[in-house]
C-alpha cells in the first residue's frame, strides 16, 4: 500500500504541468522566471511550487524511513571503505618511500660504474696511442742512427722507415685517431 501511495506521488508530481518545464532537457531559470512575471501568476506559481516541494519533502521522508536499514548499512560501509583506503594510502606512501630509497641505492652506484667505464674506456685509447708513440721515437730515434751511419746503415734505416710506415704506426695514422 505504501509503495502504491509512493509511485502516485512521484507520478502525480511528474504528470503535472507546472512540474514539467523543469524536466525539460533545456530548462532555464531564467527563462522561467520571465514566463512567470509575464504572466503575473507568481503567487500561483510560488504556492504551486511550495506545495511540490512539501510532496518531495514527504516523499524524501518516506524513502528514507522505508530504506533506512539499508541507508546506514551503506554508512557503515562506506566508513569501512574510507578506512580500507586510509590504509591502502599509507601503504601506498611506504611502498613509495621504499621505492625511492631503493632507486637512490641503485640509481647511483649505476650512474658511476657508467662513468667509470667511460673513463676506463678513454684511458685505454690514451695508453694505446701512447705505446704507439713510444714505438715511433724508438723507431724514429733508431733511424737518426742510423742515417748518420752512413751509406752501410742504408738498409737498415729503410727497413726502419718500413716499420715506421707499417702496422698503423705512421704519424699521419696516429694524428688521425
């Protein structure tokens, strides 16, 4: 009986017409409010829609006494949700702050072994084209010697300037590199 009493309300309201602008897709107050002065029925109006208010008023009661086991259920649930969440949150946050201090531990070490073999990298082509230089004043030193021994040192100082030239070992090779 009740429910009956419920759906004639909310049907009586939706059904009549001083109620149906404001169901309208587009409805404007302003537009409304005109409509109303216009018309000069806005005490007709305003008792109209104080007496729809007072229906919504009743009918809000009514759901509400009707539902509310299951209003406070939801309540409580919602309490329990907000707490779940608070908990999550602060998890969340840990998991966070962890996450960073691991990142710190690994991030860092990373960035200088990175450094490092860049390094490393760059000393290893230094000490190569320093063996090579030393190679070529050994050679190059050799071979003065022999150039002022004379015409008997000849082949040697041209086996010299071959090793000079051979193997990358030219002047031209290393300024190269």
């Amino acid at each position: 009986m009740m429910e009956a009493s419920q759906e004639s309300t909310a049907d009586s309201l939706l059904k009549d017409e001083c109620y149906a602008d404001f169901l309208k897709e587009g409805f404007d107050v302003k537009t409304y409010t005109a409509q109303a002065i216009h018309h000069a029925v806005i005490a007709e109006q305003l008792a109209k829609l104080a007496e729809g208010i007072s229906q919504l008023d009743r009918e809000l009661h009514c759901q509400v006494v009707a539902r509310h086991e299951d209003l406070l259920a939801q309540a409580t649930g919602i309490e329990s949700l907000e707490g779940v969440l608070q908990m999550m949150q602060t998890r969340i946050a840990a998991l966070q702050s962890a996450v960073d201090r691991i990142r710190t531990k690994i991030v860092d070490p990373y960035n200088k072994i990175v450094a490092r073999t860049a390094q490393l990298a760059r000393l290893q082509v230094a000490c190569d084209l320093l063996r090579r230089i030393i190679r070529i004043l050994y050679l190059s030193k050799r071979l003065q010697g022999q150039l002022q021994g004379g015409s008997r040192e000849i082949t040697k100082a041209a086996q010299s300037l071959n090793e000079l030239d051979g193997d990358g070992m030219s002047i031209t090779g290393l300024l190269t590199q």
